[in-house]
C-alpha cells in the first residue's frame, strides 16, 4: 500500500540520523541525538558511591531526571523517567559496581515526534560514552498505525497527532560475533519491549514488532559506524 | 542479522568492539587459559564486550578491552593522584574519580607508627599506590612502594591539578616518552606526576610555564605525534 507522507518518505524510511559523543566537558558522559528536527541530549554522571533508600544495595541504581523544553515538571516527564529507567535498568549490567548510583539527564532540545525513542538512543550512547558497562546497546523505534490499518516508522508530530495508536520499540543491537552462527539463533534473539501506548489491535502489534525489526538492523549499524568512526580518531594521537 | 565472522580469536583483535559483541568462543580454545582484563565478561563459553573501545591481546594470554573514559576504575599497581576528603581515626578517606572511595591507612607511610600520624587537611593532592582492588570493597591505597619506602609518594605541593580522560594519561606515562612531553621538556623546565585515575599535576618555576605545559597536554590527546609536536612549536613561540 503506498502511502503519502508529507515529507515524502516511504513508510519504513527512517529521517536523517545525527549521534555526537563526548558534547559536554563536565558530565562524565554525554551524547546529542537528533532524527529529523527531533533533539535530546543526555548526560550520565557515575558511578558514585551510595544508593537511595529503597534501592537494593547489592546492584548499582540508575537515576533518571527528564527536563523538558519548556514549562515545568509533571506526570508526564515522570512517566517518561521511569519508562527510561527501567529499560536502562534491563540494558546495562547492575552487578559490576554495587552500592552505586548513575545519574543520567535527559533534556529535551526539540519535539518533532518520536521523542521517547531519541531519548533511548541518546542515553544509551551516552551511557558508552561514559563506559558504564552493558550487556549490548538499545536501539528504539517508533511505530505509528493509522486508521486506515497502515504502519508507519518514525512519525514527525502531525503525523503522529494523527495516528490511531503508536508504539515504541526497543530492541539489543545486532552483534558481531565469533560464534558460528547457529547458536545464537537458539535463543530466538531475545527482543525487549519499551512500551506500547495504546496499540487496538494484536495484529497491528506483531506487524509493527516486525518492522522495527528490521529497522532496528540499520540503527544498529549507524550506532556502530559512529562508535567504530570517533575511537579511531582519539587513537591517531601519541 | 548478526554478520557471520571467522572463528578465529584473531580476527576481532586491534578493533573496535561494541557492548554485547561476542569476541571469543572459548569451545574453540579448550586447552588454554586465558586471563581477562577490563571490559570483558564471561557469559558460560563466550567472551562478550561491556564497553565500547578496541580489542588488545597480549602474548601469551591476556585479552582487555582498551577506552577511554573520564571515570576510573581502580587497578592494584595503578600510581593514582587523590584528594583528600575526611580523615577519620583509621583511614584517611580520599577521592579517585572511581565508582567508590578510597581508603588510605594512617599507617601506609615510610616510618609511620601511632606517633607520627600525619595530618593531611581536606583537599590535600596526594600521589598513591593502589594497593587492593575487590570487587565490592573500597579500594585500598598507601603511600610506599610494595618494599615500604616512600618513593616519591605522598602530598604534592604548589603546582596545578587538571583533569584529562585515562586513555590519556596512559599515553602520557607510556614509553618511549610521549611526543607531548619530549618536545615540552627540550624548552621549559617542570615537573609532573600524571595519575592513571585521570588527574596530572605540574609544577614549574613561573606560572606561565606551568599554564603553558598545562595546555599543551590538554590539546595533545587527538592529536597524532608529529601533530603534537607542531602544536607544542606553535605553543611555545607565541610565548617567546
């Protein structure tokens, strides 16, 4: 079904990606994402030593704080601080360092759409940058279904103000590996779910899961041909 | 969608790995030990990466993951800058820029007894030796080398403190010296103790030296060696 969108992308066309590292001097951490007119910027701190109060003491605890654009903190950034935390929470790997706390600042620069996905990739990458240490990196989607039953990937705000329902997706990255290939088939490549907002149709779910999927494998390699392009140039030096 | 690689350990080496890439198969190394160093964990046979950096192997058999960060994470044997933050009764509590802080016995000095225990004020810079370094615990430090002499270790006085990443201070301390310091120590006259934990300290006769060696170190860290010398060239005529 071909479908017209306004900025004449196809409907699994993602929007121009930008991803810098290292933007910030004093944050031990930080990373600019943008898709499209979409920005945020995040920034990780840690780890340092002490947990809060109702955290387990025997994993490290991530702190998310969202700053929005304008106006000021409500439900609706409280929502997006625990969503972040608990998919943060799943990706990087808690026993390393015990008894200590991450803080990682999320502040929203501009909202063109598919804001809790672009905040997902910047905190992962600047979780890297900060050398936190992680089971593999989150690569996050936005899926919009529309009225008429057709999927969209990375909506701008008209188009996603004018959806029936969307749902983000967060997948691992695709790995390079030296194990033949077959044993990590077995595991059925395990998919981790962000969140789905008010998808209506099962059907409609797996068919987004699917093409997420598969633009989760280019994301996946846009985090590694930037991560692979900035290590070469800091070691050109000495 | 995972790109199928070769099955030799050799083929990720001296490249950039991400976090979750899986860099050895230990099925296919079944009568070696291999020893693990930072950013690798073992997940039953395969080696995966924790964090983002390049893949080093040294014979015979150690694999590590090389980055740079701002943070660090503690070594034994690593020469380390700290500063003091609370002394109590046993330890002197001091920061290393590292996930917890460390411990420095009031008695880690050449000749220390219950007598002459120093007095070290909040925000002293002290050059120390990572002495302990588990899993779980803070680290523990001293200021003698590993036969109990002082060694250069212990407070450092006047001079500046600045801030750089570890990968940095790595290349400031390996050998052959580093381009930075070589072209630096032809013209000006300082001193310098540069701790793996990310701090460097120098100190000079006249200000000005010491502002000068200081920037040129924070330029020097993606430049190449011949690019660090022109900087330094260039640094250094402008102030003559």
């Amino acid at each position: 079904m071909e479908v017209d969108r306004e900025d004449g992308r196809s409907q699994n066309q993602l929007r121009p990606l930008a991803c810098s590292r290292n933007i910030l001097h004093r944050a031990h951490g930080s990373a600019s994402w943008s898709q499209g007119d979409t920005k945020v910027l995040a920034a990780v701190y840690g780890p340092k030593a002490g947990t809060k109060k109702n955290e387990n003491p025997e994993k490290a605890c991530i702190e998310v704080i969202w700053k929005p654009k304008t106006g000021q903190i409500g439900k609706p950034e409280k929502e997006y601080e625990m969503i972040l935390k608990r998919t943060l929470e799943s990706v990087c790997i808690l026993t390393v360092n015990p008894n200590t706390t991450t803080s990682i600042i999320v502040q929203v620069v501009n909202d063109d759409g598919a804001l809790l996905p672009s905040a997902i990739n910047a905190a992962c990458m600047a979780l890297v940058d900060a050398g936190i240490p992680m089971k593999h990196l989150a690569v996050a989607i936005c899926c919009c279904v529309a009225k008429s039953g057709y999927v969209i990937l990375d909506p701008t705000k008209l188009e996603e103000q004018k959806m029936k329902a969307f749902a983000y997706l967060v997948f691992p990255n695709s790995v390079h590996s030296v194990l033949p290939e077959g044993s990590l088939r077995v595991e059925g490549e395990p998919i981790e779910n962000g969140i789905i907002t008010s998808v209506t149709h099962v059907d409609d779910y797996f068919y987004c899961l699917e093409r997420g999927r598969a633009a989760s494998v280019k994301l996946s390699d846009f985090l590694r041909r930037n991560l692979q392009q900035q290590s070469t140039d800091s070691s050109k030096a000495g | 969608m995972e790109n199928k690689q070769s099955s030799s350990p050799a083929s990720f080496v001296d490249s950039t790995v991400v976090p979750g890439d899986v860099v050895l198969d230990l099925s296919s190394m079944t009568s070696q030990t291999i020893k693990l160093g930072g950013g690798l964990r073992q997940d039953c046979d395969a080696i995966s990466a924790m964090k983002a950096g390049t893949l080093r192997f040294s014979k015979p058999n150690k694999y590590w993951i090389e980055s740079s960060q701002k943070r660090y994470v503690p070594c034994v044997e690593d020469t380390i800058l700290g500063i003091v933050v609370d002394s109590k009764a046993d330890n002197f509590l001091i920061d290393i820029k590292g996930p917890a802080m460390g411990f420095l016995p009031v008695l880690a000095f050449e000749g220390g007894t219950r007598r002459n225990i120093p007095k070290f004020e909040v925000g002293t810079l002290l050059y120390l030796r990572v002495v302990k370094a588990n899993f779980g615990m803070n680290p523990e430090l001293s200021c003698t080398d590993a036969s109990g002499k002082a060694a250069e270790f212990g407070p450092l006085k006047d001079g500046y403190m600045f801030e750089t990443s570890t990968g940095l201070s790595r290349k400031l301390l390996s050998s052959p010296t580093c381009p930075v310091l070589e072209a630096l120590g032809k013209k000006l006259s300082f001193e310098i103790a540069v701790g793996l934990n990310g701090r460097v300290w120098v100190n000079a006769a006249s200000p000005d030296t010491i502002v000068v060696v200081a920037n040129a170190i924070m330029n020097s860290e993606s430049l190449s060696g011949a690019q660090q010398i022109i900087m330094v060239d260039h640094l250094l005529k402008n102030i003559q």
